[in-house]
C-alpha cells in the first residue's frame, strides 16, 4: 500500500502525481491518502484519455446536433 488521489465520490484512487490533482473522471479535487492502492501509472493514463475522449465526442455530438448514441446521421452533400 503507498499513496494515491482520491476525490471526495471516490471515482478511482489515482497515482500520488499533480497530473491527478483533479479526478479525471468526475473533474473534482482530489486529496492524497496514505495506505491506498493507486492505479499504475499506464492504467491511470488509459483511464484519463478515456474519459477526456468522451468529454471530447460528447462536445462534438453536441455541437453538431448528432444523438450521443449512435448511429451518427449521414453527411448530406451540400451543392452550391
């Protein structure tokens, strides 16, 4: 057991780096605990790009008026 970030819903124990100073997951502060089982750095990295890729898809679907769940409308040709 070591140290690790945590934030107060407890989404995931995170690695003990200021790179977690926000959860990734829920985007709140996270507090460093003693005695913990963080994520190896590889995994907590996955998991981070994950969740930043959602965020990023959802924005996009948004954006575009696309439904979050697919499938995504046909691109229509626009003649001018």
């Amino acid at each position: 057991m070591g140290l690790g970030r945590r934030c107060s819903l407890g989404c995931e124990t995170w690695p003990n780096t200021e790179e977690y100073a926000l959860c990734p997951q829920c985007g709140s502060p996270t507090t460093k605990f003693r005695g913990v089982e963080p994520l190896d750095e590889e995994e907590a990295r996955s998991l981070k790009l994950h969740f930043e890729f959602e965020a990023y898809y959802e924005k996009w679907c948004r954006d575009r008026e696309q439904p979050l769940e697919g499938p995504l409308e046909e691109p229509t040709e626009i003649v001018i």
